[in-house]
C-alpha cells in the first residue's frame, strides 16, 4: 500500500483502540496488523488457535477483531470455524469484523447473528480490507 492510497484512508485514527487480526494465512493476518499500525492503531496479528485467541482477547483492552471464519484445522484434525468465537468475543465486548472468502451466506448470516458488525469478502483488494477496520474503528472511537 503506497502513501496516496494511505492517504484516501485518512490518517486520523485513535491511537487508543485495539484491534486483533485473526487469520489462518499468518502472511494475511501480518500485512493487515503492519498496515493498521501504520495508520497508527495497535494492531496485532494472532495465529488461528483458540486457546491464542482468548489468551490475546483477554490481554487487551477490547477494541476490534478483524475475524476470518475458515480458520484451518486444530491440532487433533477438527475444523476451527471462527463463528464459534463471534459471541465470546462480543461478551468481552470486541467488535467483530468478518473477512471471509467463504461463499456461503448462510455461514456469514450465522456469524452476524452471533453479533457480528459486519463483513468483507476477502477477495476485497487490500486497501478495501484496511479502509474497512478503519471506517469501523472510526465509528466505535470518533475523532473530537
């Protein structure tokens, strides 16, 4: 992402807010939480493992989780679907962004119900990724 298009973004972020990246393409997850803290968020990148993702939900104040449903498989072999942890997240009070490149509208139906803010295909180019936990964050943390 260059400079101009970080700059269509906006710049005028809240420092304050937290945002966790959950993806199971650790090169996805990276990029988004490097491009956020350029913006000046605290971005972080957490690997698809439900024990890490408590671990990190709990560690931080709550702000926003940009959450991908297909989050590969745990270590004896059974899915990790990422609509299971949509309520918990929400009960600690994050937001949930769902980035998803499933096709299945009854997946990403079931994880708004759940409590889901919103969701973005993640065939989106990047910029539309970012712009998206931008626009987000800056509704749950306007700007004075």
């Amino acid at each position: 992402m260059n400079n101009t298009q970080l700059s269509v973004l906006g710049r005028q972020t809240s420092a304050t807010a937290n945002i966790l990246v959950i993806d199971e393409q650790l090169l996805v997850s990276s990029a988004l939480a490097h491009a956020l803290r350029d913006l000046g968020l605290d971005a972080h990148s957490i690997r698809a493992d439900l024990h890490a993702v408590k671990t990190a939900a709990l560690a931080h104040p709550p702000g926003l989780v940009l959450l991908d449903l297909d989050l590969g498989f745990s270590p004896d072999g059974e899915p990790l679907d990422g609509i299971d942890l949509v309520a918990p997240l929400r009960a600690q009070g994050w937001t949930v962004l769902i980035i998803t490149g499933t096709s299945s509208l009854d997946r990403i139906a079931d994880a708004i119900a759940q409590g889901a803010a919103s969701w973005i295909v993640k065939g989106a180019t990047f910029v539309e990724l970012v712009h998206a936990a931008v626009e987000i964050m800056q509704a749950r943390y306007p700007q004075p």
